[in-house]
C-alpha cells in the first residue's frame, strides 16, 4: 500500500479500515542467502538497500525482540553531518544526502525536521577547534556558519550568555543539521525492505554462529537453526556477545547512555543546541517535549538503563547553559547500551571468517548513520568490496594503529 495524501483522505471517510499491516510475520525458512543478526536501524536498511541496490531479496532480518525496540527507538533523533576526519566527513555526507530524500524513498513520514545544529564554544581555542572543523565540513560539500557570540544571541537568545564559569563565545552552526522521528526511520525502512521480499522475523534471538572450514555456513535460535551463505552482525551494544559465538573478540565495549524527555511545552527550543564545556545536547520534539542527554554512565554495562549521578550531571549541564529549563518536569528518562570503539569510530567490515561480516561500534552516533551505513553495508555484503565512503572502517586499524580518532581523546572507549 502506498501512503499519500488521497489515501488519508479516503480513510479518514470510509473508517480507517482499509489499513494494511506494515509488514508481513513470516515464519522462518530453513535457508537464505543472507541472514542479518539484529532489527535495529542498521540490520533494516542494511536488508533494504540489499534488496532495493543489489537485487537480493532472499534474506532475513532476525531480531530477538521486535523491530525497533533497541537504541533505534531510544536515541535523541539528532543527525548531522559535522565531522572532521578524512574518513568519516564522506560517509556522514553521504548519510545526511541519503536522509534529505528518506521520506520520499520510503513513501514514509520519518520526520525528518533540518532545524539546524549549534555547537557552542566557550573559550578561544575551542573557537579555533570549532572553525577549523567547520572549514573542513564546508570543503567537503557540507554547510557550517561561525557564529560570534551576537550572532548565537539572535538565534538562541534563552542561553545564560554570561555564565561565571562558562561564558558562551560563539558557536558553529550547521544549518542542514536537524532531527528525525527515531522508531518512524526503523518503521520505514522494515516496510521497505518487506515489500520487496525481505523476511523480517521477530522474536527470533541468534544463540549461535555456525562455521565450518573457516567459512560460516547459517546459525542457531530460539526458532531453530537457519542456513546462510553469507551472515551479518548487525547488533549495536550486543555486538561483542554475538562476535564471540564466532569466536571472535571484537574491540567493543558496551555502555549505558541515558536521555530524558519533559513535559510537553509550546515550542521554545527552535534548534539542536550542544554545550561546548560539558556534555549535554537538546532539542524540543513535535509533541513539545524537551528531549536531552549528556555523557555515558562510565562503566561498561548491558543494562538498558542509566543511575542517578549522570541524571544529575544532565540536569546540572542543562541549568547552567538555559536557567529556564528547571522550570520544566521531567517525564521519562531511559538508557541505551552503547558499542563503544576504542577510537569512538564505527566498524563496516569482513572478519577473518569468509562470509561473516561486521556493522558496529556506532558509539552513541549511530542513528543518523542509519543510512549510509546500510547503503555501505549492503554494498559490502552483495560485493565483497568496502564502499568507497566507507573504507576506512576497517576492522584491522585497531592493530595497525591507523584510528579515526575524532574526538583526540585516545583509546579509551568511554571517552568518545
Ligand atoms: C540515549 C541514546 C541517545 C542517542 N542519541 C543519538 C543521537 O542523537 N544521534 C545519533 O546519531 N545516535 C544516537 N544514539 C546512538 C544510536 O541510537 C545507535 O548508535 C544506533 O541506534 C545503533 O544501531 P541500531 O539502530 O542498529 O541498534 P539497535 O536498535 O540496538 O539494534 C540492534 C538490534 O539487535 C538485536 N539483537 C541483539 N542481539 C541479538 C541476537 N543475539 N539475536 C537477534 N537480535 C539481536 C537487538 O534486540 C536490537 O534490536 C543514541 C543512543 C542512545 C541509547
């Protein structure tokens, strides 16, 4: 069924019965060409762009829970194409042009809302760190503005611009930079990927990787083997514990980030803002909601949820940049299991087993890579060959020490 105006119109008068199931509950075939471990943003457009660029519909997502219930659908929806490093500015690019026509290639309302991103900056170095990756965002086809501190006041002008500790300098607006309706994106992509032949089965947990003679041949769940030529993993903060029913010990380590959303309010956040002295991001959803988050919880973890002293850190960040926001109540907070890089940079790559490949180490940047990293993924997986955009993810820099390390902080995985 195709979405569109009409249909809402003829629906809405016939009482909204002709309504089709997003997608199909196949149960599970015994063999596919290609089996995806996990239904979160990255194994479903992963299967879509097999299907939509590469012709291959014999494949099946296996998803444990449902479609869309891990970080896809618990992230803080921002996207941006803001990176400094050869490597990463293309392939974050390429994403940002992938989502600009998303709704339209998925005949699907992701929501995908371009309000703009403002990075503040509080000191001058941070003023020169802020303008050269600002250059290098617009000398790889992306806009960024330097603003001075007048010209953040015209767009931000509830900020405590003359905070004691953290005075606000200017900061870097990326006016293509925005949000989208997380769990709408894992929707859209699972409709896609199912009408063009793709099965996607839930509560299908992958308990075991099979291997024989160095190459995998299919694996065991809770819903009985499968066979498969070739197997992607495709689990975000899962990824090490699925690696490891290969034998393989991947450079992951997995951490709780939390967000937070409040009450619904007449909209006052126009933008994404990001505090440059702490960790802290915001922005306001279209139901009103202020949706933020700050740092990880600093200890790897598999719970999906966060403690009370990063709640607090959060809240004390958000009061020091915006006073105004303590007069809003907290609804809901919740946290994610984060695959964190020793280089805070993701991993698209084949392993040392033939036909086994890899899509991780997303950090807590990974929704708005969903496209591309599909789009490379796929490319991959059908061709055995890295896409252009994505070739520097390589699973082997870890050893030969050539990081993608944009944040310079090292190799410790809580730090990016
Ligand atoms: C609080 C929070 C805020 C964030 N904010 C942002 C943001 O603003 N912008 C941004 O770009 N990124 C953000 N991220 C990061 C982003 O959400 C993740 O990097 C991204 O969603 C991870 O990829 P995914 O969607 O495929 O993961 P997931 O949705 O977690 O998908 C992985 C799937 O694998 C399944 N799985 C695991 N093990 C198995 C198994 N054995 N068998 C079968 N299935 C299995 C899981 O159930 C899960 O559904 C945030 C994350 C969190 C938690």
């Amino acid at each position: 069924m195709r979405y569109s105006a009409l249909r809402l119109l003829k629906e809405g008068l016939t009482g909204q019965k002709g309504w089709t199931p997003h997608w199909r509950d196949p149960a599970p075939k015994d063999d596919y060409d290609i089996v995806l471990i996990g239904g979160g943003g990255h194994g479903l457009s992963t299967a879509y762009y097999l299907a939509k660029n590469h012709g291959l519909t014999n494949v099946a997502v296996l998803e444990k829970g449902y479609l869309g219930g891990g970080n896809v659908g618990r992230n803080t929806t921002i996207v941006r194409a803001n990176y400094f490093l050869d490597g990463n500015s293309q392939f974050y690019s390429h994403s940002l042009k992938l989502w600009e026509g998303l709704e339209q290639e998925l005949n699907y309302n992701v929501m995908h809302s371009q309000r703009g991103l403002i990075n503040l900056f509080h000191s001058d170095g941070q003023r020169d760190a802020f303008a050269r990756r600002g250059n290098a965002m617009v000398n790889q086809g992306d806009d960024a503005i330097l603003l001075d501190r007048e010209g953040v006041r015209e767009h931000l002008p509830y900020l405590d611009f003359d905070n004691t500790r953290f005075p606000v300098y200017g900061g870097l607006l990326h006016p293509r930079g925005g949000t989208a309706r997380h769990d709408a994106v894992a929707w859209g992509y699972a409709r896609g990927a199912d009408r063009r032949g793709v099965d996607l089965i839930q509560n299908c947990e992958v308990t075991g990787i099979d291997v024989a003679a160095g190459r995998v041949t299919g694996v065991q769940t809770t819903r009985g083997p499968i066979r498969a030529r070739k197997v992607g993993i495709v689990t975000a903060g899962r990824s090490g514990q699925v690696a490891a029913m290969a034998g393989m010990r991947l450079p992951i380590e997995s951490h709780v980030l939390q967000a937070f959303v409040t009450e619904g309010l007449k909209p006052v956040i126009d933008h994404v803002v990001s505090f440059g002295m702490g960790h802290f991001y915001i922005s306001q959803s279209d139901k009103g909601g202020l949706v933020f988050g700050g740092d990880l919880d600093f200890y790897a973890s598999y719970a999906q949820r966060g403690n009370l002293p990063m709640a607090e850190h959060v809240m004390e960040a958000g009061m020091t940049l915006m006073p105004m926001i303590g007069k809003a109540r907290v609804l809901r907070s919740w946290g994610g299991i984060m695959d964190m890089t020793p280089d805070g940079s993701p991993i698209i790559d084949k392993t040392h087993i033939d036909g086994l490949y890899v899509d991780c180490g997303w950090c807590y940047g990974g929704f708005k890579a969903v496209p591309a990293s599909g789009w490379c993924f796929a490319h991959l997986i059908a061709r055995d060959a890295p896409h252009e955009v994505a070739a520097k993810y390589r699973l082997d820099r870890f050893r030969t020490g050539h990081l993608l390390d944009e944040e310079g902080t090292g190799s410790q995985h809580n730090l990016h």
